[in-house]
C-alpha cells in the first residue's frame, strides 16, 4: 500500500519588526465592599499575564499590542493596547 503524502500548509504572516513576548506583573487588587479583618486579611494582589508585541519599552512602563492591521501603504494601525508600569513587571518572555 503506498505512503499518504502529508499535504504542508504554510502559513503567510507579513513581516513585522516587533517581537512577541509573555508579561507577568502584578496589578491592583480592590474591594468597595465592607469586610472584617479576616476578609481583608485574605486580600491577595493580582498576578496577571498579558501576551502580546512588545511596541516600546523604557525606564517607566512597557506598551503591548495584541492585534494590528497593516494599511496599503505599510503603516500599523494597534489594537488591544496595554502599557503596564515597569515596577510592575515581574518577568517576560521572548514567545
């Protein structure tokens, strides 16, 4: 019996000059409610995790995008934008 062929898909991304990374940081926990010392005592900070194109980093905050459309003329148009405080960044990572 002959071997199926394994049909290979590519898929074409346009080149993009900014590189994809997986933040960690911590974020703001609140509660307008009423609460004892124990219910406040169990307050935990936020440990969120945001993927994204790392669009500019420098000595105060970080900027992501997690989506973009790319015009005729090649300008970037950015959605899903995020700028976390870089006092906030606990890790990230090259994906």
């Amino acid at each position: 019996m002959p071997k199926k062929r394994r049909r290979v898909v590519q898929q074409v991304t346009p080149a993009i000059p900014y590189h994809k990374y997986r933040v960690h940081w911590i974020d703001i926990l609140s509660d307008s409610g009423w609460a004892d010392e124990r219910e406040f005592n169990k307050m935990r900070l936020s440990h969120p995790v945001n993927e994204g194109w790392l669009y500019s980093k420098d000595k105060d905050a970080i900027r992501l995008f997690a989506s973009y459309d790319r015009e005729d003329d090649g300008a970037f148009t950015f959605g899903d934008r995020t700028m976390i405080p870089l006092s906030c960044v606990k890790k990230m990572v090259k994906i």
